[in-house]
C-alpha cells in the first residue's frame, strides 16, 4: 500500500513537473498528491516547493542555450524573484495551519482563473519599437510584479509560472521559448530560496521530498524538451478541470470542519 501510495506522488510530481516547464499550473497537481499522501497542508506545501526546485532547475538547464541570449535580464529580474521567494516563505511560516486551509480554495481557484484567461493576461505588445522611456517603465513594472510574484511564490505558488510568461511580454519581444526558460529560472529561483528556508523552518516532510524530487527532474527536463510539440490547449483544458475540481474539494474540506 505504501508502495502504491509513493509511486502516486512520484507520478504526480512527474506530471506537476513536465506541466510547470511547458507554462505552469503544476502545483495544482502535485500539492494535493502531497495531501493526499498523508501532509498536513502547510507542510505539503514547503515541500511541494522543495522538490519542484530541482524540476524547474532541469528545465532551466534545457532552456541554456536562450538563457545565455538574455543574461542581462536574468541578472535584472533575480533580485527581485529571490527576494520575494524568501517573503512569502516567511509568510507561510507565520500563517496558522487553519487559516492556511481555509484560504487555499480561493488560492486555488484563482490560479485556475488566471489559466482560464492566460490569453488575455499576456496582451498584445505594441507594433512600434518602445522608446527609452518606455522601455524603462516596462522594466521596472516587470521588477516589481516578479517581486510580488515571489512573494506569491513563496507563499504557495500555483500558476506563478503562468503569470511570469504574461508580464515578460512588457519587456521580451523574443518567442515563447525565450519567455519559457526566464520563467523556468526565476521559479527555481524562487522556489530554491524559499525551500531553504522551509528545510531551516522544519516544515519539509524529507521522504516525501525524496519520493517527489526525482519525478520533478525527470518530468521538468522531459517537458521542456517536448515543449515545442506540446498541445497547449489540450494541457490547459485539463489543468482547469482539476482546477476547479481542486477548488472545490479544497472547499468542502474546509468548510466541513
């Protein structure tokens, strides 16, 4: 039974892993198999962020190629993803158990929403090149929503990846794949800082870390290679069916107590 129930989350992780290097919304799938598993729901989530680090990391490593073709913006946009990372595990730490339970189905449901209208958050960038002026604009917004999408990172994180491909529309005019492996670094980064703080903290379950780590790898690298043959809307329908079915177990769970 154990057996079964390690292989699961090993799976789930695996798919949670392939889902986040191609656009994101794979904690919608590995944070309740770390629930399902046995965690508490704070503890599934310092883990969950534990071992999807690794996974973002090999689908970094797949993307270097693009990384290398946009290291000033790397350098520009970690600050700010390291520092959120770190704020929104502290915030997760500070947050009891029960309040943490009872605002995960709306954290749920909104990263479901933001799947939903993905299309519309991304926008179209202008025809015209932008001038100095406003090039700086965009690169501050897009430093401050990476903190604030640090700090939500940090905090639980579902989607992020999602949002991030959405806001380097203001500042990259390169294609998706470029997009893709900056988003890939920062939620390593992201995810990276925040789970050392989660391991100092003690709230990482380390065997269900262990179990998970090799699905993320294996499925983050995996991913980022099939990519670009990928049905995306074929993927994004089913991560906002489970979304919404999530958010609604999260709910009745909740809110039967």
């Amino acid at each position: 039974m154990d057996l079964q129930r390690d292989a699961l989350l090993c799976a789930a992780a695996a798919v949670a892993g392939a889902l986040n290097s191609v656009a994101g919304g794979g904690t919608l799938l590995s944070f309740p198999a770390a629930i399902a598993w046995g965690l508490p729901s704070t503890v599934a989530n310092a883990t969950n962020a534990v071992a999807m680090m690794p996974g973002s990391l090999a689908s970094a490593w797949a993307y270097r190629r693009e990384l290398r073709e946009n290291a000033r913006l790397v350098r520009l946009l970690a600050v700010p993803a390291l520092a959120g990372g770190a704020a929104g595990a502290v915030l997760l730490h500070l947050t009891p158990v029960r309040v943490f339970d009872e605002i995960v189905p709306w954290l749920v449901f909104g990263a479901t929403l933001i799947i939903v209208f993905q299309g519309r958050l991304g926008g179209a960038r202008p025809a015209t090149p932008p001038t100095p002026a406003s090039a700086r604009r965009r690169t501050v917004a897009a430093a401050s929503c990476q903190l604030a999408v640090g700090v939500y990172g940090g905090f639980f994180g579902a989607a992020m990846g999602i949002v991030m491909l959405a806001f380097l529309s203001l500042v990259m005019t390169e294609d998706i794949h470029h997009k893709n492996a900056l988003k890939n670094l920062l939620a390593m980064l992201i995810n990276g800082i925040a789970s050392l703080y989660f391991v100092w903290a003690g709230l990482v379950s380390a065997r269900a870390a262990a179990i998970m780590v090799g699905g993320a790898v294996l499925g983050g690298y995996a991913g980022a290679h099939l990519a670009r043959r990928t049905p995306a809307r074929v993927v994004r329908a089913l991560v906002i069916a489970i979304g919404l079915g999530l958010s609604a177990l999260f709910a009745f769970r909740a809110w039967t107590r």
